[in-house]
C-alpha cells in the first residue's frame, strides 16, 4: 500500500514525461492472458516510467476489468489509463470521471479519493485553480470518510501548494507543517516528504521568517543527500534566496551559482525555480554595481517566458525592473515593449487567479501602467514631430482618438458578424472542396502534368484530408509528396492549380477548418491555451496559429473560443 501511495505521490508532486496517446482498440497480448489483475496492476507501477510497457499494461488492465465487470477493477482500470494521454486534458478527465462514478459508492480505501486528487492535479496544471480545489476537497473528503491518513496528507500537501502558488502563505506554512509532523511521526520520507519541506521552507521566505526558512532548507539538504539528490538544487537555491535577503550577498551569490546548472537541466518544467534564480542573481549584480549583469539576468526572464509561456508574481516584478532600467537609460521603445510584455503577464495572471487569490498587490498598477504607456508614446511621436501650435495638436490628438474609437467599434461589429457567420455557415466540407476543383477551368495539360498523375494526386489529396494527415506538425511537401507517390514540383502546381492556393496555405486552412469545428462541439478542449490547441493541430508557434485563424476567419482564436464560452454559459 505504501508503495502505491509513494508512486501515486510522484505523479502528484513532480511533472513525469507523458504516456503515449491511446491508439484506439486494444487487444491483450498473449503473454498477459494468463496474468490477474493483481499481477498487472503491479506491473504498471513497476514499469510507470517506461511510456510503451505502461501504456499496454494498463490498457490491459482495463480490459480485463470490463470483462470481469468489477466496479473496484473498472475504476482502476480507468484511472491506469488516465496516464496514456498525457496532455489531451479532456480524454484524462473523462477517464478520470469514469473511475469516479464506478468508485463513488464502494467506501474503499485509495478510490474515489486518487482520482479526485489527479482530477485536481490536471486541472491545477491548466490554471484552473477553482476547480483545482474542488477536486483536492473531494479527495479530502473521501480520504477522511475511509481513514486513509497517508493520502488524506498527500492532499493536504496538494491544497497547501494551491495557497502557496495564490498567496495565501500563512495558511499553506500551516497545512505544510501538519503535513510533515504527521509523515515523520509515521516514518514517511522519499520525494513527497521532501516536496512537503522545500514548500514550507519557500513559505518561510516569503513570509519574512528567515530563521525558520534556513531550519527546513538546511533539514531538506541533508535528508535530500540520503533520499534524493534531484532535489537537493532546489533547497540550495531556496536558501540561496533566503541569505540575499539576510543580505549575505556573497554567500546568496555563491548558493545560487551552485544550484542553478542542476536546476536548468529540467527546464521548461521547473520555469518558477528558474525564474526565481534569475530575478535574485539580477539584484545581486545590482548590489554589486555590475549592471551588465543584472540586465543580462533580468532578460533571462523574459526569455523564460517566450520559452514557455509561464508566469509568475516574481516573473512580473522582473518586468516592473526591466521597465525601470529602460527608463533610467531613456530607452522609450524598450521601456514600451516591456509594458506591453507585463500586460501579458497580467492577463494570465488574472485568468489563472481570478477566483481564488484576493488581490496582487502590484508595485505598477493597471491605471499607471496606461498613463505610463500613453506618456510614452507621446514623448516618441514628439521627438519624429516639429514643433507645432498647442491648437493643432490638441485637435490632431481629439481626431486620432475619435479614429481610434470608430476603429475600435468598427472592429467589434466585424468580430462579432464573423462569429455569428463562423457559428451558422458551415465550414468548406470535402464534397464542396472537391466541386472547387472541379470546376476550376484548367486540364492536367495545360499544367503539364499527365491526366493520370492529376487524379492520383487529387485521390491522395482526399485520403489525407479525410485522415486529418494536416494535423501533423512537420508536414512538408517533399513529405507529402513521398506519400502520394510523385514529386514535389507537381504537388505544388496541382494543389496551386485545383486548390487554388499555394500548399502552407492549404495546409492552413484545413487546420482552421478542423479546429473551429472542434471548439465548437467540445466545450473540454476550449479549456486549452492557445499555444495547446496550436500544438494540437500542427502549428509550431501560437503566433502562426493565431494568424492563420485571422487570416482565414478575420477573428483571432482568443475572440472565438471567448464568445463561444459566453453563448455556452
């Protein structure tokens, strides 16, 4: 029992590679046949890390429990599988709620509690800490109600670390603590006890108790070179955050400097850890007076954030001083282009927390900000302007905002009757796809290409698009070409000539296509981010998903999936 709870303790604590997709029906090897479920079951932990060996296991398990049809062995089963779609969110949670209704009313020991708490874990991971909490809370409840006290802490931990990420420190310090008495009076250690100490130490620091945060980052060090070296580099970094601000700047240098290179190895997954570490060494080298470096380590953190796309409270404070070191320079178009940056930051920070932390409190507030940007923008137009009579430009300033407001409105009328035409014109289906290509006026001969080739091509075409081979992300046309059999000079004219459009084009657009109809059936897959469904459907940037979807639609995918959430309310 304790090995399961330790192994379902990872999965929690720390982010694990995926398992590989589900490939649909399964079919159990023979060599599993002869096996039980007690013996598969074990096999699946045994082998978790190991993507191939886990996926057919827990298939396995699964289909032996609907041929047992065993409430207990379902729920299992659909929480084993719960692991094979690593990052379709919506196919995990389904799994998941299928483990949950077989368990719901089995007062067993480890089920429905495991699944509410992944439940929590998925829904943690896309920012939804709303709903994050709710799962955590059910696990709570179910955990209590059947005396299983390993896992009733386990999530204890799980709600601690939601406070912490919004907040409200003293409470998550609180749990964290309770959670550590109650591991080490029962002997518990391994990675989720030391999670547990580096989560009550960074609590610590950030609520001022410096004392206290050296005790149980000096604790994690030591327990970490017994138990687990890999996170080892986090307590280091910690307390190396923890001496700048008892400012022993050498030592919090030297700290820093020593964890960082373990630390970077994981990355992008440990992007907070990472971010902290720049933001600290940046006001180091302020200390210090070398301003090389604490600009190099302050734009550190913006390439996190082009990197991975996550944010943070201290990844904005480095935003707020980037923004003041332009300044000091009276650099104005980097002084605007980190504004807009912090704007972005703010946004998703205000999405991921908008329900449950009570308030950022920012050094740059929203309203300075504006002013901020706007006095900005003045002083860059008056340096390319002459100087001109207070009149004229009073009255260039009342057109440009009047212009400003009709393009606004203008804008919002034209997003909003693109929507409703996205939402009651049907998207360009194959049959219609196929009538645009027949009807166009050229023959295989005039393109130079025999009649043969072109209805082969043509054929191909229709078998990809009907298998959604476009969803690929490194599709090419030496690629495709290869497949359809020909070369890739005549794929281009054929698909140049019948589908009237170049090949990125029509590649484009059949992903357009695909998505808009998606978002509009599955209300899961709107819980994406934009640079998911990107990733999702074959862009390899959010920026040439986002323009595609204009460039096709006239609206950007952000205002689509917004005002299908409100028609969907």
């Amino acid at each position: 029992m304790k090995k399961r709870v330790l192994i379902v303790s990872i999965f929690f604590l720390y982010m694990i590679p995926g398992i590989a997709q589900d490939t649909g029906t399964f079919t159990i090897p023979d060599s599993l046949k002869s096996k039980t479920l007690d013996e598969i079951e074990e096999l699946s932990y045994q082998y978790y890390r190991d993507t191939l060996k886990y996926e057919i296991y827990s298939n396995t398990f699964l289909a032996k429990a609907k041929l047992k049809n065993d409430s207990l062995a379902l729920a299992k089963g659909y929480q084993l599988v719960s692991y094979n779609n690593s990052k379709n969110f919506p196919v995990r949670l389904t799994n998941l709620d299928s483990s949950i209704a077989f368990s719901k009313n089995l007062n067993h020991k480890r089920f429905p509690a495991i699944s509410y708490s992944i439940k929590g874990g998925i829904y943690k991971e896309i920012g939804n800490y709303d709903k994050a909490l709710d799962n955590y809370l059910a696990a709570l409840k179910y955990s209590s109600a059947s005396n299983n006290k390993n896992f009733y802490y386990l999530t204890k931990h799980n709600i601690g670390s939601i406070k912490r990420e919004i907040g409200e420190l003293n409470d998550a310090a609180k749990i964290f603590k309770e959670v550590i008495d109650y591991e080490e009076g029962n002997n518990i250690g391994g990675k989720g006890h030391l999670a547990t100490i580096l989560h009550l130490a960074d609590s610590y620091r950030k609520l001022e108790y410096r004392d206290s945060a050296t005790f149980y980052n000096t604790k994690g060090i030591q327990e970490s070179l017994k138990d687990s070296l890999d996170i080892y580099p986090f307590f280091v970094l910690n307390e190396g955050i923890n001496l700048f601000y008892k400012q022993q700047y050498q030592r919090s240098l030297d700290s820093i400097y020593k964890a960082l290179p373990f630390i970077e190895k994981y990355k992008p997954r440990v992007e907070e850890s990472l971010v902290n570490a720049y933001i600290h060494l940046a006001k180091l080298y302020k200390e210090f007076g070398e301003n090389e470096k604490y600009l190099e380590y302050l734009l550190k953190i913006n390439q996190s954030y082009e990197r991975s796309g996550f944010v943070s409270k201290e990844m904005r404070e480095g935003y707020e001083l980037l923004i003041d070191y332009y300044k000091s320079i009276d650099d104005k178009n980097k002084q605007l282009y980190y504004i807009d940056k912090l704007f972005a930051v703010d946004s998703i920070l205000d999405t991921n927390y908008k329900n449950l932390s009570k308030k950022i409190v920012l050094e740059y507030d929203t309203p300075k900000l504006l002013e901020e940007k706007q006095n900005l923008i003045d002083a860059l137009e008056q340096k390319e302007k002459k100087t001109g009579v207070k009149f004229i430009i009073a009255v260039i300033f009342a057109i440009v905002l009047i212009i400003i407001v009709a393009v606004i409105y203008t804008k919002n009328v034209r997003y909003r009757k693109r929507f409703k035409e996205l939402m009651h014109v049907p998207i360009l289906d194959t049959a219609m796809s196929k009538e645009v290509s027949d009807k166009h006026p050229a023959t295989p001969e005039a393109i130079g290409i025999s009649e043969d080739i072109v209805n082969a091509v043509l054929k191909g075409l229709q078998k990809f698009e009907d298998k959604q081979g476009y969803l690929s992300t490194n599709i090419t046309t030496g690629e495709l070409a290869k497949k359809l059999q020909t070369n890739s000079k005549y794929l281009s004219k054929i698909i140049n000539t019948y589908k009237q459009k170049s090949f990125s084009v029509y590649i484009n657009e059949l992903r357009i296509d695909y998505v808009i109809e998606k978002l509009k059936r599955e209300s899961k897959f709107r819980l994406y981010t934009i640079k998911a469904i990107s990733r999702e459907i074959g862009f390899n940037t959010t920026e040439a998903f986002s323009k595609s979807f204009y460039k096709k639609t006239g609206i950007y995918p952000s205002y689509f999936i917004k005002q299908l959430e409100k028609e969907n309310r």
